[in-house]
C-alpha cells in the first residue's frame, strides 16, 4: 500500500479491507481522504469511518471508479486531454 500526502489531501492504495484502519488514521493527522468504493464492508465499519471523519472535521470523498473500457467511453469516466 503507497501512502501519499499532497498538502492536506491523503491518498491511499490498497483494498477495501485497509479502509476501516487507514482512513481514520489519516483523519488523526489532519488529512482529507480521496476513496474509491465500496467504503467498507459491512455497514458498521462504514458508520466507525463517518464517525472518524465527523469527530477530525476532514473531509471524505468517495468515487466510483470506471471498471471497464466502455465505462469511461460512454462519458463516465475521467475527461479526456488532447
């Protein structure tokens, strides 16, 4: 899992199961935190997460990232640049 800090926004690699430890701990160092989904599985580890991101005041973005070719294709996914 890569750790990178860009000012205060916090991005993290790594799979969903490092999400309920990893991005609390970020919050804890004053961190905003860029995710890809599912948050966490089950739902209780998704409530201690926002329960985290309340308490520091950090914000959480969370983002569906395109699974497939056609997915951003069809303009769902990241803008394209010339």
């Amino acid at each position: 899992m890569s750790r990178k800090s860009h000012g205060k926004t916090n991005i993290k690699d790594g799979s969903t199961g490092f999400h309920k430890s990893r991005i609390p701990e970020a919050f804890e160092h004053e961190c905003d935190v860029f995710c890809d989904k599912p948050l966490a599985l089950p739902r209780r580890d998704t409530d201690e997460i926002i329960a985290a991101m309340n308490k520091s005041g950090r914000k959480l973005m969370v983002y569906q990232p395109p699974r497939r070719r056609g997915q951003m294709d069809a303009g769902g996914g990241l803008p394209r640049h010339a």
